[in-house]
C-alpha cells in the first residue's frame, strides 16, 4: 500500500509509463494515423507538453520542451502543434487525470471523517473562455447578449486530502444536479479502504427531493444546505429532529440540523447518515469544511490559470482542462511531501504558528522541472531531481494563522471585465 508522502514519485512512474505505452490506434473516434508518421512531435511529446500546462505562450511552451530533453534542433511551430493536437482524443488526457486521482485515493492514510466516511465536496464555477464562435456554438454564452463564451466547470473534491476525484466540463446554463450524477457514477469507482464510502457535501444549489430520492436509493450518503422555503416541514423542524418527505409516492427520511452561524444567522442542513454517525455539532464542521472546494477553484483559476487556454478549439479546451487538474493534483501530490519535510523541522522550532507549503511557490518550481523529472531515463536521477526538488520548495514555507476569517463583499457594477489572461503567442 502507498502513503500519501511517498506518492509522488510513485505517481511519476505511472504517467512515464501511461505516455510510454500510449499508440495512436487507442483513439479511436479521432484520426490516430496522425501520429504513425515519422515526426518530431510523436504522440508521446504531444501528450506530455499538454499536460505540462506550461503557464507561458504556446511557442515559447514548445521551444522550452525540446530544449529541456536536449532536442532542441527537433522543435516545432505552434501551427504545426495545434494542428496535431486537433487528431488528439481529450479523453486520453482526462484518462491521465483519472490515473492521478486514482492512486491518490489508494493512499492507506487518507483522512477520514470518523475512519469511515471520504468528505467530497460538489460545486461548479464558470468559466470564461475566449470569445470564439467555435466555443460559442459549442458552450453557449452569457452576458445581455449571450456573446460572452462561458461554460460549467463542476468538480468533486476530497476536502480533508485536497484530491480532485473527478471533474467536467458543460455548456453554460447546465444544470449543476446534472453534473453531480455524472460526478457519482465516476467517484464511486475510485478506490477507498473497506468500510469506507463517499459523503457528498453540497450546497443549497443541488437540494431537490428528487435527487436526495435517488442518492438514497442508490446508497449514497449525503450532507446538503437547505434553502429557505425548500420545504415547510425542514423549515420549522428543530435541530438534530428526523422529518419524512415524498418523491414519486415513496417516503424517505432525513434528519435535519440547524446551525447557528457567528453572525446569528441559521443555517439548515439535511443528512441521510444516522444519528451514530453524525452529531449536530460535526454536520457544521463537516459543512463549512466545504469552503476548500472554493479555495481550490481560487488556485485552480489563479494559479494554475484555468481560464487560460493553450488554444482556441472545442478540443484543445477539453485537452487543457483535464491537464490543470490533472496539474493540480500532481502538485497535491508533491505537496504531502514538502509538508512532511516542513513539519520535521518545525519540530525542532519553537514557531509560533503552524507552517505549511507555499503553494505559489509549489506550482512554479514544480512546473519549471515536471519535464527534467518525467523525461530524465534514469530512475536513480529522477528520483535524486525529486528530492532536490522536495527540499527546495520547503525552504521556503508560510504560516497557518487559524479563525482567519474572510468576509464576502459585494461586488461592485464594473463597466469591463477586470480577467486578464496572457496571450497566445
């Protein structure tokens, strides 16, 4: 069994050997014979400079790739690339995603709530992608005209362990419950230690009768924020009091909580989990841990730049999506081990405050070698470039301050768009 500081390294074995064993007649509903010529920009190359999700231009990303595996007389146009990662199946790489996520979830030391319940958190958040009538046509827009491309990027998150089991990418105005079916049927095949299962935390935007019906019915567990008026029985229900609703002639129960926020407003939530498993006081913490998926959108949209995409096609949208969270969790990954050296040497500190990874400072030394680390032949090397890398990014760690609190502003009528993504080049 793998453990979560150890898994990083593991994980850069599989996605060598994933690319390696990667062929052109895999990809079937595109043109594979694309790739069977002899060319500079293999398959394998693609691939790899894709997931790199280099956060420079498109050209400057591919002259820094071949300079780094020392064929730089081998280096391509940005035309060149963008017309074969058109013959490029996005779902080869989101099968490179779905790989990290899954020998993430096979850690024997996951954190769990009570030992026996994985606390994922399901939300969406649009995007805004490059006006373009190809992404037009294909996502929708918003906006008073509905020129403004957007679309749904909805994930579920393993809040306590900071993993993405599972993420997509979906018209603008669809609906969000739509989504959160398409997120159970994947995370339920990811791996858990036996005894285990999923607790989907959602916010006020999933609650339906149908679909608390559906879970229930399927076997999920869930901790979901009602919204007022949702129904008049959980409304006037007192806190930790079992209720019964009805969805297509069939009754089901629920049991309800009522929070108490700090600024004296109360909040409702409902639970299908027994009352052994939950208290009143752990459905709040467990609730408002759910502020860690907004956190990851943060840095999945900020740091990683997820609105920034490599090219302007259906495709090559999909192609980088799944890579930044493939990305992501990479570093999630790296991230366990550089918190690990960080708490050793706090432990021969007197710091006042907890210190953690600098993840700014993560994602731009981890991105700056992923290729050295991925493509260097030599076991022994990579893994000595590994725990070089390890150790440079833990010099360099930032204070955890607890009770921060951060108030939601309203936001102001702004004339332009205050997005500034860097161009193409």
């Amino acid at each position: 069994m793998m453990i979560q500081k150890q898994i990083f390294s593991v994980l850069v074995e599989l996605k060598r050997k994933f690319i390696e064993q990667l062929k052109p007649e895999d990809m079937t509903n595109y043109n594979g014979k694309s790739f069977t010529r002899k060319s500079p920009l293999t398959l394998q190359r693609l691939l790899t400079i894709i997931l790199r999700c280099s956060p420079f231009g498109l050209q400057i990303a591919i002259d820094d790739y071949y300079e780094e595996i020392g064929k730089k007389e081998d280096t391509v146009t940005k035309q060149a690339f963008s017309t074969a990662r058109a013959n490029l199946d996005p779902l080869v790489v989101r099968e490179s995603f779905n790989l990290t996520a899954q020998a993430l979830s096979s850690c024997e030391d996951l954190k769990l709530f009570r030992g026996k319940y994985r606390v994922t958190a399901i939300d969406g958040s649009i995007m805004t992608l490059d006006n373009n009538i190809e992404l037009l046509t294909y996502f929708g827009g918003s906006g008073q005209n509905y020129d403004c491309v957007s679309a749904l990027a909805s994930t579920c998150y393993d809040v306590l362990n900071n993993i993405i089991l599972d993420g997509n990418l979906y018209a603008y105005g669809t609906s969000e419950r739509e989504a959160a079916r398409e997120h159970f049927k994947q995370v339920e095949t990811l791996p858990l230690p036996e005894g285990v299962e999923n607790l989907y935390v959602k916010d006020r935007g999933y609650i339906s009768k149908e679909l608390m019906a559906d879970m229930m019915d399927a076997g999920l567990s869930f901790l979901m924020r009602v919204r007022e008026k949702f129904n008049l029985d959980i409304d006037n229900a007192k806190d930790n009091e079992t209720i019964t609703f009805v969805h297509d002639g069939k009754k089901y129960q629920v049991r309800v909580f009522k929070i108490m926020l700090s600024s004296g407003e109360e909040e409702t939530l409902v639970t299908n989990l027994p009352e052994e498993d939950m208290t009143s006081c752990e459905a709040g913490e467990v609730y408002f841990g759910r502020w860690k998926i907004e956190s990851k959108y943060d840095s999945l949209k900020n740091k990683l730049e997820l609105e920034n995409m490599s090219g302007r096609s259906v495709v090559a949208t999909y192609q980088d999506f799944w890579a930044k969270l493939d990305l992501a969790n990479m570093t999630a990954a790296l991230k366990y081990a550089t918190n690990e050296v960080i708490e050793h040497n706090d432990a021969q500190k007197c710091n006042k405050y907890q210190q953690t990874t600098n993840e700014s400072r993560l994602i731009t030394k981890f991105t700056k070698r992923y290729i050295e680390i991925l493509c260097t032949p030599d076991i022994d090397q990579r893994l000595a470039l590994y725990d070089e890398l390890v150790q440079d990014i833990a010099q360099r760690p930032v204070e955890v301050k607890p009770h921060r609190k951060h108030i939601r502003k309203k936001p102001r009528k702004k004339k332009f768009s205050d997005k500034h993504k860097r161009s193409l080049t």
